[in-house]
C-alpha cells in the first residue's frame, strides 16, 4: 500500500497531531465503480479520482478504500474521461454509441482493397458471410435447400480445352443472315445446374492486382488480361446475353442472333441482362432481365453488333438437381486484423 505522499496541516485538533487528508468519494458515484486507464492498456478499479500536480490521487476500488497515487504521465485521462462520460451516460438513461476504432488511412484504405476482391454477396445470420472466391473468375450465386452457395462456371470454347479464366476467341455473326449454330457444346447436360430461376452471375474484369501483406506481397490473377490478346476486348465493355441452348444427342448448341437488335426488340431464346460494376473495380454482377425456364443455357458475351465470344460459359437450371461440385459456401465473419508494416 502507497499512502498519499503529501500531507496537509488542517490544525491541531485534541493531540496537535497533523493528520492525513483522505479524498471524499461522490456519493452519488460511490456505488460505480470507475475505470483509472493506464497507457499501457491496464487500469485500475477506482471510487474515484483526482489530478493533483504531477499526479493522479485516486480511492482504490481494489483495496477497501485505500487512496493511492500515481504519476500523471502513466494515465491515458482522455481515455479515462471518455469512459467514465459514457458510463455517465448509460447510467443516466442515454444511449452509449459504440465508437469504431480509428485506423490509420493507408491501412483503411489496404483492407477496403482486400475487401473489393472479395465482395460479399449474401449474409447468413447470426454472423454468416458468403464472398466472391478470389481463385475463381465467374461465379453464379445458387441456393440448394435454403442456403447460398457460389457455384464456378467453367467456360467452354467449342471442341478446345476448357477454361477456367475468362478467354476471348473471336466469333464473327451476320446480324443478317438467318438463325445458324455458333457454338456446338459436347453433352446433353451442362456439368453446373443452378436450382433458382434468376441467378446472379459475377465475373471478374480488370488486370492483376498486387495487395502487400505482412510476409510479402500477393499477386492476384484475374485471367482475363492474360488470356486475351492484347488489343482485346475489355470485358467490363462487352455486353452479356443467357441464351437457351438447342439439345441434340450428345450435343448443345448455341444459335446465333442479332446482337443489333438487344435493348430493341425480344428474341426466341435469348434472355438480356443487367449488369452492374461492383466497388473497388474487380467484379461486375450481371442479372437476368426475366426468370429462366427449366433447360440449357450458355451466357455469351457481346463484343459487338457483328461479333461474339465464342468461348461461353454453359449451365442448366433444374431445381430438383443434385448440389454442384466445389461450390462456395458461407463461413463465419471474421474480425478484421490489420498489420503495420515498417516503411522502407
């Protein structure tokens, strides 16, 4: 126990004995307990607290009453006030708004980055988040028995290889001449089968990006400025299209239509969309304009009016289908833990 370093002479009172000066505790605080926020994090229990010179004097909660002192430039008082006036608050009936930690702008602005790859694109209670994959390049949001899954759709490009990025092989269409195959997909049933009648479909645009981390930095591809040439088209350009497929034996194929006429006038199965960029510039979400009937389907993307992608991407729409494979689920919100880095 430390006993208050300084003594007051009050007067000789029966003995003359000079006698020790106890700080009063506020009666109306006396049955709340403060906290005394020391600078390295800690605190003490106080009844309550004075600045006195180069110290703080204070009545110990911790130790039956006992008054004790410690140096000024060990307290955090702006710290220690700001708590006290929203316990105040509370205690007088008045809302207490939590206040967000103040981060500092170049690591806000890190996280707000990190963030825009992965956007989030449903929110499952209590505390559930489904985000955009970062290893994948389109993705369509499905649901199978009441939860959100994200489902990679993989494009196809006729008889090549199957691509898992976003590959451009250009295909040139008459918007004149009569309806013909552009795009003749093998199976009878595309490998995605989305159980919802509008699903929304994300793909990924722009180039790589570099985000720094603690243990160095990370190189996100984005595929599409890779796969394509270089003078290329910008995908965020193009224009996107659903169109229902043709089912043969063994075989689906993608019809040609006049690309000169979407936004004019509805064509025989080929469903418009919306498509809306999403924050930070790394995703665009794209929506059927009208709910898809049970069957095939290929999204194709529009370069121009006499020219498409012929590389699309191919799904079904069966509700009573089994879950895809490798889908994306929900997980727990995470807190967010930012690193500072030292500066070179």
């Amino acid at each position: 126990m430390r006993w208050l370093g300084w003594v007051l002479a009050v007067g000789m009172v029966g003995t003359g004995v000079g006698q020790r000066q106890v700080l009063p505790v506020d009666p109306a605080g006396a049955p709340h307990r403060l906290r005394l926020i020391l600078k390295d994090g800690s605190y003490q229990m106080v009844m309550s607290y004075k600045v006195v010179g180069k110290r703080v004097v204070y009545v110990s909660a911790e130790r039956g009453g006992e008054t004790e002192e410690i140096p000024v430039e060990l307290v955090d008082l702006p710290a220690t006030e700001k708590w006290v006036k929203s316990h105040e608050a509370a205690k007088e009936g008045a809302p207490v708004v939590a206040q967000e930690p103040v981060l500092d702008p170049e690591l806000a602005k890190e996280e707000a980055d990190r963030a825009a790859l992965t956007p989030e694109v449903a929110s499952v209670p209590p505390d559930g988040s489904l985000r955009l994959a970062i290893e994948d390049s389109v993705l369509a949001l499905d649901t199978f028995h009441g939860g959100p899954e994200l489902v990679p759709l993989v494009q196809q490009q006729s008889d090549l290889n199957k691509k898992t990025g976003h590959g451009f092989l250009k295909g040139v269409v008459n918007p004149r001449s009569a309806a013909h195959q552009v795009v003749q997909l093998k199976g009878e049933k595309a490998d995605v089968q989305m159980h919802v009648d509008k699903p929304e479909i994300y793909l990924r645009i722009g180039g790589d990006v570099d985000l720094p981390t603690g243990a160095g930095a990370i190189t996100v591809d984005t595929h599409g400025a890779d796969n394509r040439p270089a003078k290329g088209p910008d995908p965020a350009e193009s224009e996107y299209v659903i169109v229902r497929v043709d089912v043969r034996q063994d075989a689906r194929i993608v019809t040609s239509f006049n690309a000169g006429q979407l936004g004019i006038k509805k064509q025989q199965d080929v469903i418009e969309t919306v498509k809306t960029p999403l924050a930070g510039g790394h995703w665009m979400k794209l929506v059927p304009k009208e709910s898809l009937l049970i069957g095939e389907y290929a999204l194709v993307e529009v370069v121009e009016e006499d020219q498409i992608n012929l590389g699309v991407w191919d799904f079904g729409v069966h509700p009573t289908a089994a879950e895809n494979r490798d889908v994306v689920r929900p997980e727990k919100k995470r807190a967010v833990r930012l690193e500072r880095r030292g500066r070179d």
